[in-house]
C-alpha cells in the first residue's frame, strides 16, 4: 500500500455546461484529516463525490486507494472508500434497530451507534428521531461500512450539520481516530472550529482549488476574505 | 426476531387455514366431494391464485424498492396493463397461434409489461412522486383503452379480454393452463428476493447506495425486468388485479419493518394470501356467478388502503 490515499490531477466536472470543478489537483496521505472549505457552490461536495467514484464523467486523473474511482466496480471500491451524503435521507422508515441489519458489518455499526450516543434511541423509528440523531445515525452506517480504518478512505460532505454542540464534537473526534489510526479522511465543512482542527484544509472557490496547507498558514486573512468575502 | 416468526408463523397458519376453506366452497356445493373430487376440481384455481399473489406482492415491493415510492405498484404504473395489452395483440393478431403452445401467451404478456416498465424509467426518472404517478396513470389508461380497442374488433377474444380486464381468469384455471405462469411466478419472485439487500441499499439514495457497493444500475435493470416477469405472469393467471400489489408490502412493511430481506417475502405470502381470500370470498357469496377476484379486491382493498395511508400520515 502506498502512502498516498487520494491523488487527483487536473479533475473537472462539467454538469451540462456548469464547470463545478475546475482542474482540481490535490494528493492526501493516510493518517490526515482533511477539510474542504469553500463558499456555498465552490465545488466542495462535487469533489468528494468525484473521489468516491459517483460521477462517471470526472475527467482528468483520479486515484482513491490506487483505484480509478470512475472505473472500479463498487463492490471493491466500497471495501477501501466510504462515502457520508449531506442529506441524512431514507425512503423507508427504519428503526434504529435496524441500522446493524443494513451494515456490512453489524457489530461495527452497533459500536459506532453507542459511541455517537444512539444506543438508548435504538427502539425508535427514524420519523421519531431529531433531525441531527437521524444524522448521526447515518454516519455511524457509512464509518462503519469501512471496517478496519486502517489503509482506509472515508469521505464526509458536511458530517457536523445539524449536530448540537456535544455530537459536533463526537463527530469531530471520531474523524481524528480514524485518521490516527491509519484511514484518510476527507471533510466538506463551514464548520471553522471542526476546519482549524483538520490537519490539513483545501479551500476550494468557483470550481477551482485556491489554497492547500495546514489550517494555521492557509486561512490567512486575504484568504478567507477572497473565500467568503468577510475579513 | 421473536416478531418475524410470530409474523411469519401466524401468516402461513392463517393460509393454510384459508386453503382449506378455498378447498371447501364453490359451484359444486360446500364440502370436499366423494372421495375429494371437488378437490381436484379446485386446485388449480387456487394455485394460480396463491402464485400470482406471491408474485403481485413481491413485484409491488420490489417496484417500491426500485423506485423508493410506496405509491408504485404494477396495478397503478401501467405494467399490468402492458401485460394484458400485450396478450390482447397477440390474440388480435393471431387468435389460433395464441393457443398452439404454452408459452406464447406469457411471452406476449412479458414484451408488453417489460415495454411499459422500460417506457415508465425512461419517462418518469428518478424519484419523483408526481412524475411516476402520471406517467403510470398514462400508460394505464392508454393501455387500458388499447386493450378494448382490440377486444371490441375481435370477435373470438372479445370475452376472454373483457374477462382479462376484470380481473376474471381465475375461474378458467386448469393445471395444463397455470403451470407454466405458476413456475414464472415462482421463479420472478425468488429471483427478486435475491436483490433485497439492493433494494436496502437503496433505501438511503442512489449515491449512497452505489457508495456501498451495490451497483445501483444493473440492480435497476434486473429489478424492472423480473418485476415485468412477475407482474405479466400474474396477468396470465388473473387479469388486471390492482392493490395486491399496493396493499401487501403495505401491511408487510407495517407488521415486521422495512428491511427488504424480511419484509419482501412477507409481502409475498400476504399477497397470495389476500388475492385467495378475496377469491374464495367472491365464489362463496355467490356461488353460481362468482364475483372476480380483482372486483372483491378493489372493494374490500380500497377502503383498507385508504385507512393505511390516513394511519400512516398521523
């Protein structure tokens, strides 16, 4: 295995004449958590889901854990890459019960679940659940579907929307476990607390990646207001 | 899982339970026959029923799945008409051909419902509930009238096609007419309980879905093609039916929860239960001149449905 999680290299998305990414280049090691910041339709969660092989017709250079994410069958490419979606969506109505039943490895999941304190709702249907539980609950399905984080690539769009104060830290401090014990994890966030604790950030704007580095010498000051316009 | 072999327990009892009743009534008399001649006389008709309500529940589950709606259901999107539809051009065309081997009835009825089911994808795209109902409503009524259009310049078929549409073929059931739509039946429905964990999967959107493996368009093709085969093998055995299809996983998703692992075969054994029941109900009130099953169903289904979806809402 290299030490390379995620390589990509002049990366573009055209969704019908909407350049939402724009020659994007960037390469995460395992063991890091890295946060994608960017004003609302900078190209954050195209990115994530051009890296977790969701959108066939990326072009440019892409490798997710020595795969070309747009050409490996999914059942390979979901044994070293989990993906988080936004919305925190189900057409059914699961009990949280449930939840173990529809991982791929359920005592994970039953972990994972108590460790983002669900345990105690487990009885309880999603429709009964707080828009930040159901959330969470979602979360603990996608880490748990990596297994072993070892070697490992998890993608995240916007984990902490939503989440009052105590599961944004659970969340947050999850991420850096995993990072630490050996999984590259990639996070879309607004969350300027959850970007400064990242090892890394990559400040995406209009498409185009603008700034990479550790949080503390990236989001300088002309930065953030070439970002989001405030100073 | 106390509750799923309470669910699964209580269910098969009650079948066997409403077999023998099935077994007991009919034109004939009440009873079982000399020697249970009246019996075999029975049989087939309760087979085909039992097989093409497996089918219809499992098919409306899987369409559920598929299109993530509870509102799909092969009775309310056009397939069942395509089926029929499809039969109907066959017999239009050529009335004698249709009978001269078993499969060329079933196959007609494939073509037709796979035709609809691929024009409904196409059409109606992805997720949208008031998309899928009008496109659904559509090809019904424009397969519907199709189907009358041929029925009333066929003088051989018009019967048996008007028959079709009330959903009025079971009483013609004979073991040498049912068997190979049972085995399609069968074979459909089991096929389809192989993509549960697909259908799971999809449960969370098609991203997620595809993000955990599961390789969201060929699961879509297979489960459009094996319900088209569920739904046209059904139309062989009954006619139009609606709510089987609507009303089981309904009752199977409430009873045991929406994994598909679980609740699509229950779906299965509540629709061959519900499509037999409603069957048995119709010759035993009157005897003589039966009422459809499709009829029975669409009476006692709608008000029931109805209840569902208010309960459901609160």
């Amino acid at each position: 295995m290299s030490e390379i999680a995620v390589q990509a290299l002049g990366v573009s998305v055209d969704f019908g004449g909407h350049l939402a990414l724009d020659g994007a280049s960037l390469t995460l090691p395992f063991g890091n958590v890295t946060a994608l910041a960017g004003a609302n339709g900078a190209g954050k969660t195209t990115l994530l889901r051009a890296l977790a092989g969701l959108i066939p017709q990326a072009t440019g250079e892409m490798t997710t854990a020595e795969y070309d994410p747009r050409t490996t069958p999914p059942a390979i490419l979901a044994s070293v890459r989990a993906y988080g979606a936004q919305a925190a969506y189900s057409a059914w109505d699961f009990a949280l019960s449930d939840f173990p039943f529809l991982s791929s490895d359920p005592v994970l999941c039953d972990a994972w679940l108590e460790r983002l304190e669900l345990a105690d709702l487990r009885h309880r249907r999603l429709s009964q659940l707080s828009v930040g539980q159901k959330k969470s609950a979602h979360l603990a399905l996608t880490i748990a579907s990596l297994g072993e984080p070892f070697g490992k690539i998890i993608l995240l769009d916007e984990p902490t929307v939503g989440l009052d104060i105590a599961r944004q830290e659970l969340v947050q401090q999850a991420c850096l476990d995993l990072a630490f014990a050996g999984a590259a994890c990639v996070v879309a966030t607004h969350d300027m607390n959850f970007i400064r604790r990242c090892h890394q950030v990559a400040v995406l704007s209009e498409g185009r990646l603008i700034a990479y580095g550790t949080p503390a010498t990236t989001l300088t000051p002309a930065i953030i207001y070439e970002t989001w316009g405030v100073s | 899982m106390n509750r799923t072999l309470l669910a699964f327990g209580s269910g098969l009892l009650g079948l066997v339970l409403l077999i023998f009743v099935a077994l007991s009534v009919g034109s004939a008399g009440t009873g079982w026959g000399d020697g249970g001649g009246l019996v075999l006389l029975r049989t087939p008709r309760i087979l085909a029923a039992l097989a093409a309500g497996l089918a219809l529940g499992i098919g409306g589950a899987a369409q559920q799945g598929v299109f993530r709606n509870p509102l799909a259901d092969p009775g309310l999107t056009g397939v069942f008409g395509g089926a029929l539809l499809g039969i109907a051009i066959l017999l239009g065309a050529t009335p004698t051909l249709a009978w001269q081997r078993p499969w060329i009835i079933p196959l007609a009825a494939f073509l037709g419902a796979l035709l609809t089911s691929v024009l409904l994808v196409l059409i109606s795209g992805r997720g949208n509930t008031a998309r899928l109902l009008i496109t659904g409503l559509g090809l019904n009524a424009f397969t519907a009238a199709g189907t009358l259009v041929i029925a009333s310049r066929s003088n051989e078929s018009r019967e048996l096609l008007t028959n079709g549409a009330y959903g009025d073929w079971l009483g013609m059931a004979t073991l040498e007419l049912i068997w190979l739509p049972c085995l399609l039946c069968a074979v459909a429905s089991i096929l389809l309980l192989t993509l549960s964990r697909s259908f799971d999967l999809l449960s969370f959107g098609e991203d997620s879905a595809q993000a955990n493996g599961c390789n969201v368009n060929r699961s879509r093709r297979w489960a459009v093609l094996l319900t088209a085969l569920a739904a046209a093998a059904a139309t062989c055995l009954v006619g139009q039916v609606a709510f089987i299809g609507l009303l089981a996983p309904h009752l199977a998703r409430g009873i045991i929860g929406p994994r598909h692992r679980l609740m699509m075969p229950l779906s299965g054994l509540l629709g061959g239960g519900l499509l037999l029941c409603a069957d048995t109900i119709g010759r035993a009130a009157w005897p003589q001149n039966p009422l459809s099953a499709a009829a029975v169903m669409a009476l006692l289904g709608a008000p029931l449905f109805i209840w569902i979806a208010r309960r459901s809402h609160e």
